[in-house]
C-alpha cells in the first residue's frame, strides 16, 4: 500500500475540538448545518466482530424514501391544484433543491443516532473517519456541488411546466426504480473499476480512497475528475440508457429514482454496524443469488480495496457477482445476523 508523505492526503480530523477563532467559513458551516456522523460528547457502542449484527427490513427503508420523496411531490400538485398554475423552471429547481436538502439532511441525522445506538463495523479496531482538518472546504464543495447540479440538470433536461406531479407514470416508476439502480451500477461498476486498475485513471481516484473508515460526508470526497463523474456523468449516462430502453424517465419519476440513489450513495458510506442493502423493489430477487449488496461490501472497499480491489458497485453487487469481484464478507456473514433484532429508520 502507498506511504502517504503529501501533508493533503492526511485524513486526521481534529478541527471540531479547536478554538472556534480558528475556524473558517466552512467549518462554520458544517458547524451550522450539524451534519457530523457522531456528536462528540456522546459514546458510539463498540462490538466485536463475532457479536450479532442487526437486521434492517427493506420494507423498512423503502418506506422512509417513499415517505420523504412523495411530500415534495404532494405540496407540487397542492399548489397547482390551488392556484391552477405550475411552478416554473427556476421555481422547480429551488424547490427540488430545498426539499433534496431536507431530504439529506433527515438521512444524515437517523444515520448518525443509528450509529450512536448500535456502533460501527470494525469499530474494535478503528473509529469512523471524520471530515479531515486539510479537507473541510473541500469536502463543502463537494457536497454542495452534488446538491446544486443534480436538480438543476435533471430541470434542464426532463422539467416542462405543463406536466404536474399527477402525470407521473406510476404503472412505470417501480420498474424504473428497480432498473435504475442496476443500470447506473453498470456504468459505475466499469467506470469505477477501471479507475483501479488502469493506473494512468488512479490518481484521479486515489484520493477518495484516503478514508479507510468513511463516514456519509465523505461519500464524495475525491478529486475533480471523479466528482464531475459521480454527480453528473454516471446519472447522466444512466438516464439516457434507460430513454434508450424505452422508459418514459420524466422530470418527477427520475426525481423519485435519484432520491433512491442518494439515499444508498449516503448509507453505504455510513459504515453502520447494521446488515442493510440498499433498497430496491428487486433486492429480493437479487438475494437469491446472493448478489445484493449490504453496507460492510462498500466499507469492506474502502477497507481492503487499493488499486486492483473487489465490491466496485455501490447499488447492488449484480455485476460484482456477474464479473466476479466479490469479496467475502466479515461481520455479514449469513450466521452473524440477527434476524430477530430488526432495526427501523425512524419517519419522524
């Protein structure tokens, strides 16, 4: 494994302990914004590897995104129903915008008491890692790159006024929803995979790989050309894809699809000691041939993973299983988990 001697590589994090004097813009607002994977005043649970890990229900976490996504989309068709107008272009995107962040934040924050109730996995050998002292404006830029661009790519392309949220394909939108997840985990499988192995693509992905333990703020933490990448180029590739298939993929539907790629983006670098996948109409069917991904697979990449790795997909491991590049599991394996323990994302 590389030595890291450039100074910008360290993932030490200590900036929320110092005198606040010191602090910047951005640490001010992270600061603000209470985003943080744990509170320092209060104590995570450490497990060992062979305690029983607790078993989060699909149902469980459909029914928290179903729930956050469909409120944006009722107070839309409540305004156009009351005032007999549609909210313009600019209008649609501050409001996506906002309610994404809502969205977000809700995650982060149930991410965070998740993980002061039942720990983290590996946490006997290592704790989380925080936003590091030399990578907060970096690590703000990111996030609110991610925030701003995909709302306003998804208006430029899909929005048109004369289409409120009542025109939603819903005999279409589960099997969007299911696909949609498997299609962009094909691009990003390769797309990811081959920034491991080429070793001219590493250095634009090594960075991301400098947190061993990541927590959800570091979910893109990377350089720019993997940033442009993982916020617009793979969903990008991936709604044109599925027009190709021939889904209808309108403005509201990719909305609901994107909200569901978020979430799993975020959980999936949270690192919580929960056996959890990310949630899609057809993990149940992925499960049969054990080709479902759950939290410890993407925590296990960052891990073990430098240059040629294993458990590229962050969706599903559908083409891990397919090319052969899943690794086994530690904390997850099928005789470690509490199915009788089941743990619920709180709505409220």
């Amino acid at each position: 494994m590389e030595q890291y001697q450039n100074p910008k590589d360290s993932m030490k994090s200590t900036w929320r302990r110092w005198d606040k004097s010191q602090w910047t813009l951005s640490h001010k607002l992270f600061e603000h914004a209470n985003l943080y994977h744990v509170d320092l005043d209060r104590e995570v649970p450490v497990h060992s590897k062979q305690e029983k890990v607790p078993y989060v229900s699909d149902w469980s976490l459909h029914r928290w995104i179903i729930f956050h996504a469909s409120i944006p989309l009722i107070l839309h068709q409540l305004y156009v129903y009351l005032t007999g107008q549609n909210f313009g272009p600019i209008i649609a995107f501050a409001f996506y915008y906002y309610t994404t962040r809502i969205f977000t934040s809700r995650e982060l924050r149930n991410l965070r008491e998740m993980g002061h109730t039942h720990g983290f996995l590996d946490g006997d050998k290592h704790e989380r890692d925080g936003v590091p002292d030399v990578g907060v404006s970096k690590v703000l830029t990111s996030v609110m790159l991610a925030s701003v661009v995909r709302p306003m790519m998804m208006v430029y392309l899909t929005y048109t006024a004369t289409n409120a949220p009542a025109s939603i394909s819903w005999r279409w939108l589960p099997v969007e929803v299911s696909l949609y997840g498997i299609v962009l985990d094909f691009w990003f499988y390769w797309y990811h995979r081959i920034m491991h192995d080429v070793n001219g693509l590493w250095k634009y992905h090594r960075t991301h790989h400098l947190t061993k333990h990541p927590n959800p703020l570091l979910t893109i933490y990377a350089d720019s050309e993997q940033e442009f990448f993982d916020i617009a180029g793979i969903p990008l590739m991936t709604y044109f894809t599925m027009k190709i298939m021939g889904f209808p993929m309108g403005f509201y539907e990719w909305h609901v699809c994107q909200l569901y790629v978020l979430f799993a983006e975020l959980a999936g670098h949270s690192g919580l000691r929960l056996h959890a996948s990310p949630p899609n109409p057809l993990t149940w069917l992925m499960r049969i041939f054990d080709a479902e991904l759950v939290i410890e697979d993407h925590d296990l990449h960052h891990r073990k993973g430098w240059r040629k790795s294993h458990n590229y997909g962050k969706q599903t491991r559908v083409w891990d299983r397919v090319f052969g590049t899943c690794c086994d599991r530690i904390e997850g394996v099928d005789a470690n988990i509490d199915y009788k323990n089941t743990v619920a994302m709180s709505i409220f």
